[in-house]
C-alpha cells in the first residue's frame, strides 16, 4: 500500500501520517516502512546536531503500521491507541534511516485488538513494543 491507501485505513495526514507504505501480509501480520528524510517536525529539536528519532515517533510508526493489518475491521471506525506495553529502545534511528515495522495480532477481544511490534532498521532492532487498540 502507498500513502493513499494507507489514507483510508487511518485518519493520519501530513505532519502525522508516519508510514510511507504498508503491507498487509495476512489477517495477523502486517509490515510497514518509513524513511526518516531529516526534514519531520519531531527533528527540528531533538537533538540539534545529533538528530535522533523520538521514542514516541517510532512508537507511532509502528502503530500506524500495525493499523494496515486491521484494514477490514476499520471500514467507519477509528483506530485508537488505548495502551503500550514493553516498550524497550535497542538503538538510534537518524535521518536517512528507513524503520521497517514487524507487527503481528496477538489477540482481539470485541473492538479490542492487542499487537506486538519491532521495529528495525538494516535489519537491526531498534524498538519494540506491545500496543492495544480499540476501534471506536
């Protein structure tokens, strides 16, 4: 999936939508991809001379990546972050960086969907964490 398509699954628009294209692998897994140009908002002070991604940005990469997976479930209704878990910060992602997300359904209960996500960048992990969803 491109920008576009992504577009229709989640309301996230420019400076937010932080997921350049998306796979939908199979009803639990997706994968998603977004390369950091130097030029995002989230860079501008963090850190001056030394920019680093926010842990809270790769956070939102991943979520919005692991969302594709949820696709046909999202047909009028909002994805909402109700809870991260085990978030741990394995390495720096920099500009010029492309995060590759991993993200797989662990289990859903009514609109609620819980998903475990890792992040990497040249197959190095950088960021994992354990999301849940409800769609509202």
């Amino acid at each position: 999936m491109n920008q576009e398509e992504i577009k229709k699954i989640i309301p996230h628009r420019d400076n937010m939508l932080l997921v350049k294209e998306a796979e939908k692998v199979d009803d639990t897994t997706s994968r998603g991809k977004y390369t950091v140009s130097g030029d995002e908002f989230f860079l501008k002070g963090h850190f001056p001379g030394n920019s680093v991604v926010p842990g809270v940005i790769l956070c939102e990469m991943m979520a919005q990546s692991s969302c594709v997976m949820l696709a046909d479930k999202c047909v009028g209704k909002t994805p909402y972050f109700t809870k991260m878990d085990n978030v741990k910060f394995k390495g720096m992602v920099k500009p010029g960086d492309t995060l590759e997300s991993e993200c797989v359904l662990t289990r859903s209960r009514g609109n609620f969907y819980f998903i475990s996500a890792k992040g990497y960048v040249n197959g190095k992990l950088c960021v994992s964490a354990d999301f849940s969803f409800a769609l509202m």
